[in-house]
C-alpha cells in the first residue's frame, strides 16, 4: 500500500472528477423549457428526454466498463471517461438539431459511464479499513458538482438568453480537467492506482445463488430510491416553473442547494456509518422520504429550505450504501459488481426524468396548481421507503462468509 499522502492526493483527484461527471447530471435540469423552445419541440416529453436517454445510457453502460475497470488501468480510465463525456457535451450545445443533441448525450454518456466502477473499486482498495468515509469524502466532489451544475446553467442561461452557452462551458472545462487529471496524477509505481498489466485470472462475481439473489434484490430495491430522487430534480424544475413562478435562474438554484449539501452530509454520514452501515443508512432514507411527501404542500417561501433538508440526508444515503457494496465482495470483481449494481438501478431509476415530463406535460393547465403534485410526491416518498430492504440484502451479504465479509449493521 503506498504511503498515506499518495493515497490522500488520488482521493481528491478522483473527488474532482467526481464533481463534473455529477456536473453533467444535472446541468439539464433547470434548462427544459428553453430548450423546448429553442429546438421546437411540440411536447415537454421531448424536451426531458435528452436527460434520461444520457442517464439510461450511462448506466446501461456500467457493467460492461466495470469489466474494463477490474482489468485496465482504472486511471487512464478516469481520465479519457471524463474527455469523452465533456466532448459529448460541446458536441450538444453545438447540435443544430434534435436528433443530433440525443446523439451528442449519448457520447456524454458512454464517458461519464467510465467513472463509478472505477473510481469506487480504487477507493475501497485503497482504504479497507474505512470504506465509507473515503467514499464520503470523494462524494464531496459529487455534492459540488450537483450544486454547480444545475445553479451555473440557470444564471448563465438566464444572462445569456441562451440554453447552450453554459452547455458549451461546462462541456470546454470539462476536457481542460481530464487533460488535468491526465497530467497530474501519476500511477508510475503506483500499483493501486491500476490493476496489472496482464488480465487477472477470471473471477466469478458470486459463488452462490443466494449470493447472487441477494445482490439483485438489493439492485431492484435501490432502483426505487434512484426514481424518487431523480424525480426530484426533474419534476422539481417543472413543479418550481410551473406551480410557483420560478424563473430558470430561481429553478437552478433552488435545485443546487440539494446538491450543496451533500458536500456537508457525504463525509459526515460516511464516516459515521462505518460504525453501523445500516442503521445510519435507514435513518437518513427515512427522513429523506417525510420531506418528499411534505414538500409539494410548502408554500413559496419554504420550498428552497425543504430541498435543502432534502438534500442533507438523500444524498449522504449514497456513500454507505456504495461501501456496503463494496464490503460485500472481493477487489478482483468490484468494479464489475459495481457496475452491474447502477445499471440495474440506474436504468429503472432513470425513466423519472422521462416520466416526469410526461406527467407534467399531462396535467396541461392543472400544472400550474400546486395540489395536483401532492399524489406524485407521496408516491416518490412511498418508492424511497419501499428500497429500504435493500439495506437487509446486502447486510445479509456481508454477513456470508463466502464474501469476505467485514459487516457495519
């Protein structure tokens, strides 16, 4: 193992990487509605498709790229995940027309693809002994770049009158941090920072079917969770524009601020769970779902102070969850798990954001009344609380010891 200020300096190198692979997740969200109009587009479905085409993509993508990242250095991985998918997004802002801006989120997405089975096997080989707090403290990178995201494109559309100009500069900033990390992060010597050079032996990802079962329905389970929090963001920009006269600008940063802290509640509740892996996740999911089905009932002033709540507990559920994952199973097949793990939730939890639009666009004038949200929230409530057998599973995974297990309950 190397000396602890390597590891510390490929921590927050992959923390950087994190903040714009989330960067690209949400830079979207606050920019639907100009970008209906800008590229005439008859239905909001349309115009929030872009957004789940590029997530169903990245995600459906996982597994296969969690292979590579158990077999090839994990970070030249990193850095040409990050190249492709800010070029995806110079590639969207500069697209004349509607199927090419699919196209172009679609190349985003193959890059940003790269990033979760790599980076979050090297973190739990590079720190066995706390897991989730090193995962926390790469989420603050995730928690910075879902803040950014959706706040800088709002003001920059909004100065600009222009959706693709803040597009254009993400995408710009993008290349110039993977030609950064390229330079920077140096694996000469490094043996954690890739695997070896020839292929290891193939390894079974599970010895058992019970092993396998459990993993699967731990997937299922947190495939609710993703759907109700990636409903909040879309249906969130929609339920602020349209129900309570937010501007783009209003939107973006109202959305930011879920975002912003989780950079608080990442390393925090990371750090706590290494404690107790799953009480501490089932408390933060909990709280998560009591401000969901409270929220659409808000008034005005309120809205921005729930999805800061919102924000604290949801997004710290993220990095216990992805160390219990990955205590569950041995180095040699944690990126493909990993993998595996978000292209089975992230594919049925990425349908919100089509969903969402969807919904929206079929209220038709009734969007613009509050109440007619309240039975929409309570469902993304009821989904969160519905994955919390989730936890149970891969509790039960750690526990076997075909697995290695080092279990936090």
């Amino acid at each position: 193992m190397d000396a602890p200020q390597h590891r510390a300096r490929t921590l927050w190198l992959l923390g950087v990487l994190h903040a714009f692979t989330h960067v690209y997740h949400v830079a979207l969200l606050p920019l639907y509605l100009p970008m209906q109009r800008d590229l005439k587009l008859s239905t909001l479905e349309q115009a929030t498709l872009p957004m789940t085409v590029m997530m169903l993509t990245y995600y459906g993508l996982s597994y296969p790229l969690g292979i590579l990242a158990d077999r090839v250095s994990r970070k030249k991985l990193l850095g040409w995940g990050l190249f492709i998918n800010a070029l995806g997004f110079v590639g969207l802002a500069l697209a004349p027309s509607y199927p090419l801006a699919l196209a172009s989120v679609v190349v985003a997405a193959i890059g940003g693809s790269c990033f979760h089975p790599a980076a979050t096997a090297l973190v739990a080989r590079l720190y066995p002994e706390a897991t989730g707090k090193a995962l926390g403290l790469i989420g603050i990178g995730a928690g910075a770049g879902f803040f950014v995201g959706p706040l800088y494109a709002g003001w920059r559309a909004t100065q600009t009158n222009d959706w693709r100009t803040p597009v254009l500069e993400l995408g710009v900033l993008g290349i110039l941090a993977a030609v950064a990390f390229a330079w920077l992060a140096d694996d000469s010597g490094a043996g954690d920072l890739q695997t070896p050079a020839q292929p290891a032996a193939p390894h079974a990802l599970f010895s058992t079917s019970t092993l396998w079962l459990l993993f699967l329905a731990a997937a299922v389970a947190f495939a609710l969770r993703d759907f109700a929090g990636h409903s909040m963001g879309s249906l969130g920009s929609l339920f602020l524009q349209k129900a309570h006269g937010f501007s783009v600008q209003e939107a973006g940063a109202a959305l930011s601020v879920i975002f912003l802290m989780g950079v608080i509640s990442n390393p925090l509740f990371g750090h706590l769970s290494d404690r107790n892996r799953t009480r501490w996740t089932a408390g933060v999911m909990v709280a998560s779902a009591l401000v969901i089905a409270a929220f659409p009932h808000l008034p005005r002033g309120g809205l921005t102070v729930a999805l800061a709540v919102y924000g604290f507990f949801f997004m710290g559920c993220y990095p216990m969850v992805e160390a219990a994952l990955m205590e569950s199973v041995p180095d040699a097949v944690r990126g493909r798990v990993f993998g595996l793990f978000i292209t089975v939730g992230g594919i049925l939890g990425n349908v919100a954001h089509w969903f969402a639009g969807r919904w929206v666009e079929h209220l038709g004038a009734a969007a613009s009344e509050p109440a007619r949200y309240h039975r929409f929230y309570l469902l993304l409530a009821t989904l969160l609380l519905l994955s919390l057998p989730g936890l149970l599973c891969l509790r039960e995974m750690r526990r076997l010891p075909a697995n290695h297990a080092n279990p936090r309950e």
